[in-house]
C-alpha cells in the first residue's frame, strides 16, 4: 500500500473515499469542518440528526456529496469529545480501517492524523496510521484452492491529509508505519499455513529468502550441527517427528560493527501435539500457530530491514515438530542441555521451553546488548491475561519497562508477572538439575522460570505470546503480533544509539 502525505482541505481532494473524524456530540473536527462549509452544512445536520453513533468507530458512509470531488465520504465516530483518549482514536482507526479494506474504493484520503491525541505527536499518529491501514489489507489465501479471492482489487493508494507543512520525518513515519504491516503480513502468513506446509524446513527457506532479499546473513544449522554444540534438549523435542529440526540464524547489520546487537530469539514449533504426553483432540489445529515466536522474529526482521534502522540484531530460531513416535522423548527422560544443566522431561507437552533453553545458551556467545525471546509458551497466560497483552517477564527491569512503554506506543501492548526467587522451587527434580514443569501453579511464571536459569549471562525479556498471536472462532487467524512492539522496541533502540552520549 502506498502512502502520501498531503497538505491541504479535504473538499478539494478526488479520490474514492474521504474519511473524516467527527465527535459525535456534534462538534466537527477541524477537516470536517472544512468539508461541512463546502457542503453547506450537510454534514453537521447529519450529525445533529443523531445517525453517527456515540461508541468511538461507528460509521456513517454519504454518497455524491455536492460541493466535493470524491464518490463517498465516510464519516467515523470519534466518541464524545469529554471521552476522547488515545482508546477512542485507536478504535476510529481500526474501523475506518475495516471498512476500507472491504469497500470499493481503490484510492481513500484519510483526514484522522491532525486530531489531537493527548501525549503523541503527528509522527506517532502516521506511522499508527500506515501500520494499521496496511496491515487491514492482508488475506489469507495460499491453500485456498478454488475459494480464492483472486479478483480483490481493494485499497491500494491512502492520502494521509493534513494542514500541517509536510517534512521528511513526516514521510518516515508513514513509512515506518508500512514497513511494520508487511513484516506483520510475513508473521500471519507463517502463522496461518497449516503445518504441513510451514515445517521447519520451510521456516528455514523463508529466512534465506528474506537474507536474499534484504543482504542479511543467515545460517541454518542442520541436526549434526546441533548435536556437536550438545543442544540436546532442543534436540529432545525433535526425536518423535520426521521433520528434520533446524536452528536458524539471522544476522542484520545496520549498526556500528562493534555495536553490542539486540538477539531475538523465537519460539518455532510448527506444531504441538504433545508428544507422548499427547494433548486432546478438540482444538488441536491450533497448535500449527506454535511456531508464532518464529514467525514475529522473521517479520520483525523483514520490518527491521525495510526501515534500515542503524542497529544490529541476531534472530535464533529453534525449529521442530513436537510429535509422538517410537523413538520420541517420554516423560521422567532426563537430557543434558547446552549450558550443561540437566532437565527431567516431566511432561512432553512443555516443549518450547526445552527448544528454548538451548537457544538462549547459543545467544551468549553474541555478547548481546539484550536478549528477548517471543513464544507462544503456556496455556496459563491465556487464563492469567486472556487476549489482550502478551505475558512480559524479565530479569532487568528497566528493560521490562521499556518494552512495557513500546507496547503503550505501539498499541501491542505487554503486562509484566513476577519472576520471583521463591518460584524456582517449584522446578525441583529428583532426577535432574531441574524438571521442565512446575505443577498446576503459576504456569507462565514457572516457564519462565526455567527460561531464566539459561539467561543469567545477559539482560533477557520474555514475552508470552499464547493468548496474543491469534484470534480462535470465526475470524480464526494470526495476529501479527508482536510485530509492531518488537519493532517499536528496535526504532527506539536505535534512535537512542544515534544520540550522542
Ligand atoms: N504451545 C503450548 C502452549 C499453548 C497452549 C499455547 C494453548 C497456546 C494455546 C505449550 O507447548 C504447552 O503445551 N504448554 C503446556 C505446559 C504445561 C504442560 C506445563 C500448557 O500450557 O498446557
Ligand atoms: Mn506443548
Ligand atoms: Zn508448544
């Protein structure tokens, strides 16, 4: 999708649809009052009439208004004006967003970046508006077959208008805003295709493609790779499945060479059954999205590289199936990491932990400035926190913080848990260093908990993202996320490293 930004009045303006905001206790904001002056009124009577709902994103559509150059205006509710807060705004967007994407219209102009949201600036209101415009034009359609929806035309050119003098920043922004929504198109792509075609394999593909692409190095360790550096408990996971495991390294250089690099490491289960510790049938098409971890580091890194931020970031993808099989893992096997701890295999179905952990021990050897891992790890953060924000749980607080502040921004917003001494005790084993489960208590905690006994090396972040990489029911599909707030974290990583100390 292609963004322009324009100073101007919207009567002036000849696309196909004109979207203005509106308080719906009728006072007009400035766009569109504008436009209520060059139809003498219409607009404001519209309003008066009550046909604009209360509720932030109601839509009101007006056809061949004389005294205006465009086919429709489409008018979106932006609440009571006394109510009005970043909230409202967000719902506005994402509205005119939907509607836009399903309308007829090929062109739009969008009149919502001049509305006043308390504490962001118009910078933040383009790249908010870009991501969120773009990002509402993705369809799912690889495996369609013959319901594929080939004659979409949809939205492809959006004028983001504004009274205010247009600069360069002002581009960046919206620019930043598309870059974030392709890569967030790459991460529900992966997500979305069922497993049988995304396999680890494919994961591995696609990274090369993106190090094509974009010039980044990638290396992709083969199974004797990873039993010579003893990534036995990654390796654990692998030993039910026919699907070769792979470990996949990304490295994007966009900073100084001896500049300390950012190391996202992903989640990539392709899929989860359990193993032998097998789940129930209900559902169980959903563990497909278990490689959603994998998934956002590949995008963040497709958003990373098309913004061409001045940083460095490494990408660790650990890759298998988790299935059952003759030569699988079975509960109370005991395996040597990576790191030399020994893990007692309690329950097979607390897997990505165990890819993870080895993950984590390869990061050290990058010196990383930080570490933070993405993974949709526990069926307990869903309970704890339901769908709204990932799981956050960090052994640095003022990175956990930071990514608290990049989640507000971004909209993709994170909670923190506690990752309290006393909780290590749950993982006591009688056979092991540690078991990888902690019983029925604080299930995201415990998780982490095991993660943090291979991450003492570094300041690490974990995100549970369970409950936030995809939606169940009717609209069935992956989010994106965390796209937008890794990439907001990597955007404010490097505006602070362009600074001079
Ligand atoms: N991939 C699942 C976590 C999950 C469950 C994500 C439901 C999204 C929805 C993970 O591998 C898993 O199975 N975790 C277990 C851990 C338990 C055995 C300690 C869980 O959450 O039940
Ligand atoms: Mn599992
Ligand atoms: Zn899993």
């Amino acid at each position: 999708m292609e963004f322009t930004i324009k100073t101007g009045s919207p009567e002036k303006l000849k696309t196909g649809t004109l979207v203005v905001g509106a308080f719906a206790d009728a006072k007009l904001t400035d766009a569109a009052a504008a436009l209520d002056k060059a139809v003498q009124g219409r607009l404001a009577s519209v309003i008066q009439r009550g046909d604009l709902d209360e509720k932030a994103g109601s839509l009101v559509t007006l056809h061949d208004l004389p005294g205006t150059t465009c086919d429709r205006v489409l008018v979106v509710s932006l609440g009571k004006q006394a109510d009005f807060a970043e909230r409202a705004w967000r719902d506005a967007v994402a509205a005119v967003a939907k509607a836009l994407s399903a309308g007829p219209a090929a062109e739009a102009a969008v009149c919502l970046a001049d509305v006043e949201v308390s504490g962001r600036d118009i910078h933040w209101s383009l790249q908010q508006l870009a991501r969120v415009l773009a990002d509402s034009a993705y369809r799912y359609q690889t495996t369609k077959g013959r319901s594929r929806d080939d004659k979409r035309k949809g939205l492809r050119n959006v004028v983001l208008l504004t009274r205010r003098k247009t600069g360069a920043a002002m581009q960046a922004a919206a620019a930043r805003g598309a870059a974030i929504a392709e890569g967030m198109a790459l991460a529900k792509e992966l997500g979305n295709l069922p497993a049988n075609h995304c396999t680890p394999t494919h994961l591995a593909e696609t990274a090369r493609e993106l190090g094509k692409s974009f010039k980044l190095k990638v290396e992709v360790l083969e199974r004797a790779q990873m039993e010579k550096l003893g990534m036995n408990a990654l390796l654990s996971v692998a030993r039910g499945s026919h699907q070769p495991p792979k470990f996949i390294v990304l490295h994007y250089k966009g900073g100084k060479p001896k500049d300390a690099p950012v190391v996202l490491v992903g989640k990539g289960i392709t899929f989860d059954t359990g193993g032998i510790s097998l789940k129930p049938a209900a559902e169980m098409d959903e563990m497909k999205y278990d490689m959603c971890g994998a998934a956002s580091v590949l995008g963040t890194f497709k958003a990373l590289a098309r913004m061409a931020l001045p940083i460095n970031v490494v990408g660790l993808i650990p890759t298998t199936e988790n299935m059952p099989g003759g030569n699988a893992s079975k509960p109370g096997d005991v395996v040597t990491s990576m790191s030399g701890q020994t893990i007692e295999i309690l329950n097979t179905d607390a897997e990505g932990r165990l890819i993870l952990c080895d993950a984590l021990t390869y990061a050290e050897r990058f010196k990383p400035a930080c570490v933070i891992d993405i993974a949709t790890l526990t069926g307990a953060c869903i309970i704890a926190l339901g769908k709204i924000p990932s799981g956050l749980l960090a052994n640095d607080d003022a990175l956990a913080r930071e990514l608290v502040d990049c989640g507000t921004a971004s909209g993709d917003r994170v909670w923190q848990l506690p990752l309290w001494e006393e909780y290590q005790e749950l993982l006591k084993s009688n056979f092991a260093d540690m078991a990888n489960i902690g019983g029925r208590f604080a299930g995201t905690i415990t998780a982490a908990c095991f993660l943090a006994r291979y991450t003492k090396a570094y300041k690490w972040a974990h995100l549970d993202i369970a409950g936030t990489a995809w939606v169940s029911g009717d609209a069935k599909g992956a989010t994106g996320r965390p796209v937008p707030l890794l990439s907001e974290f990597l955007i404010g990583r490097s505006e602070a490293a362009g600074q001079p100390a």
